[in-house]
C-alpha cells in the first residue's frame, strides 16, 4: 500500500500501542512485529499474528538473538540484555515509520 500518511498512522499506532500495553500487562512479548505479522480485517481493526518468538512471564532480562533483522532493536544486534517490552516498542516504531 505504500505511505498513508499521518492521519492514518495515527489511528494505526494507536492500535499497536493498545494492543501491546495489553500483552505487557498480561508480562507477554512478541519480539518479532513487522508488518507481515500484523493483519488488518475489513474494518481495518488491527491483529497482531505470529507469536513464535513471543515469551512469557521472564521479559526484562532477556538474551536470545530473535526477531527480523530490519525491525530489530540494536541492543538484540550487539548481544546485550535486553528488556522485551522495550524491543517490541522500538519495532512498532519502525513500523509506524514504514507506513507514515
């Protein structure tokens, strides 16, 4: 689809964010958000799929190299601890980034 402008990643990012304070709460990362794991339905409500790399419970101190290279936070890259809710963050800006 291309850029869809501010407007549109307003609404979107409001999602994301939604969304991802609701996993955080449940103490639930996804370590892998990219575009290709977020499905929209056709009242563009957002679904966020793919939880093969998501962890439970234990998320601030977390070693394992995982995610997608482009969406990924540097502290994963360098091989230091990391807090997953951080890197699930610093992927949606990404995201929002890509589609603004």
């Amino acid at each position: 689809m291309g850029a869809m402008g501010e407007d549109a990643g307003r609404f979107f990012m409001s999602q994301l964010v939604a969304s991802l304070d609701y996993m955080h709460n449940l103490r639930c990362v996804h370590r892998d958000l990219k575009l290709e794991n977020i499905l929209v339905d056709d009242q563009l409500n957002l679904k966020i799929a793919d939880f093969g790399f998501a962890c439970y419970k234990s998320i601030d101190q977390l070693k394992s190299y995982r995610g997608t290279m482009t969406y990924m936070a540097p502290e994963i890259k360098e091989g230091k601890t990391y807090d997953g809710t951080q890197v699930d963050l610093f992927s949606i800006g990404v995201i929002i980034f890509i589609i603004v």
